[in-house]
C-alpha cells in the first residue's frame, strides 16, 4: 500500500504539471494538498516520504494525533479543512498552519485567542458555500466581504484567500461554480491583496478548477485510495 501512495503521489503531480501547462507563466504556482483524513499516519509518512509536505485533515482529534505522532518530520504542513466547531478550536489553533473553512466570526476570534504566542500566524481562508446547499458549511458569497473585514484585523490570524467545494454536477454548472469564484477571489484581493489562495478542485474535478485560479487542490482518494471511515470526535 505504501509503494502505492508513492505512486499515485508521483502520477497525481504529472498530472497537475501537464495541466499547468496550459495556464499562463504569469499564474501563481499550484500547491497539492493531500487530503489525508481516515488515513493512518503510516500513510502520511508512505506521502511525506515520496516528498509530499502538505496534508489536509478534517477532523480535529484526528489532526492533533497524527501531528503529534509526526512532529518529528520538518516542513510537515498541516492544513485543517473541515468544519469547525467551537469546542474544536484549540485544538486547530494548536496544531495547524492553514484553515480552509472559516466561515463565522465566531470561529476566527477563537482561533485568534488560542494561537499559540510562539507559532507563526495562522493562515486562513473564508469557505464559501459557492451552490448554496443548505448541507454545506461555508458563507453566501454576499456575506464575503463583511466577514473579511471582520477577519482581518484579528491577531494571530491572517487572512489569505477563499475556499469552496462546489456541488457535484454537469461539467458546465460545476464550470460556472468555479468561475463564479475566481469573480469573488479578485474582488477579496482588490480590498485584501495578501489573499491571493483560492482553494477549490478535488479528485474528481481539479482539472476542472484550474483555469478558474485555483492555487490549491485537494487530493485525497486520487493519493491514498478509498477512505476509511470509523468514528470520530
């Protein structure tokens, strides 16, 4: 299975090079990040060992195990990417570099106030729910510019960019999701020009993102195969 991980690893990065190829020289470079939630840690460190040093977790217990477990590698990047819940924060303050998913006030204050004095700031992303299901954690694209005000002037926090995960679909409203938040990624960066991320694009749709200033993809079942859901906190 480790073997595996380094292969589909090595195939998932000439895929994403070959795609970039058609994007402009100009375009900010394109970071993987391998979404590792119901992994082992024996799998991230299979990833980290083929060189992979970005990892996505969703769960806030599971990110605290595994970066405790591997605190030994360097350069390992931790990037929290789920939804959050308010008793969850100190956990993410503690041991991530990135969240995704900032989507109320609320949860930005918090992770302010429980950054740890001596880790670099954490860098944030405001989740927008860019199809507007009523299953998904994220802002309405109206809300974007009010919270990131709010976001901004926050200690221990910065804020660099927007995240979505649009709803499967057709090729063409999936397109036009994506399309929709490049619109909202140039008009944040009008008013906030650090936020330059725009997280967005899966397993099943990055090719897709990518045109549309996607500086993140998440990757998960195209690195580490099926997930393996158990019970978590």
């Amino acid at each position: 299975m480790m073997n595996n991980i380094a292969e589909q690893l090595a195939l998932a990065y000439q895929k994403l090079a070959k795609n970039c190829e058609q994007l402009p020289e100009s375009r900010q470079p394109v970071q993987l990040i391998a979404v590792s939630k119901t992994q082992p840690d024996t799998a991230v460190l299979a990833a980290y060992e083929a060189g992979q040093r970005l990892f996505g977790e969703n769960y806030p217990q599971e990110l605290a195990t595994k970066a405790e477990a591997l605190a030994h590698l360097p350069d390992l990047q931790w990037h929290f990417i789920g939804p959050i819940q308010s008793n969850k924060t100190r956990i993410i303050a503690q041991y991530a570099s990135w969240v995704h998913s900032i989507d109320r006030l609320k949860i930005a204050q918090r992770l302010s106030e429980q950054r740890p004095a001596d880790a670099a700031d954490l860098q944030v992303l405001l989740q927008i729910n860019i199809s507007d299901e009523a299953s998904k954690s994220g802002i309405a694209a109206t809300e974007m510019l009010a919270l990131a005000a709010d976001v901004n002037v926050l200690p221990r926090i910065t804020l660099r960019g927007l995240m979505a995960i649009p709803a499967p679909g057709d090729e063409h409203k999936v397109k036009a999701d994506f399309a929709a938040m490049q619109a909202l990624s140039k008009q944040l960066q009008a008013h906030y020009p650090a936020a330059t991320e725009l997280s967005m694009g899966m397993s099943n749709d990055w090719p897709l993102a990518l045109p549309y200033g996607a500086t993140m993809i998440r990757l998960g079942t195209a690195i580490f195969g099926a997930r393996n859901y158990e019970k978590h906190e």
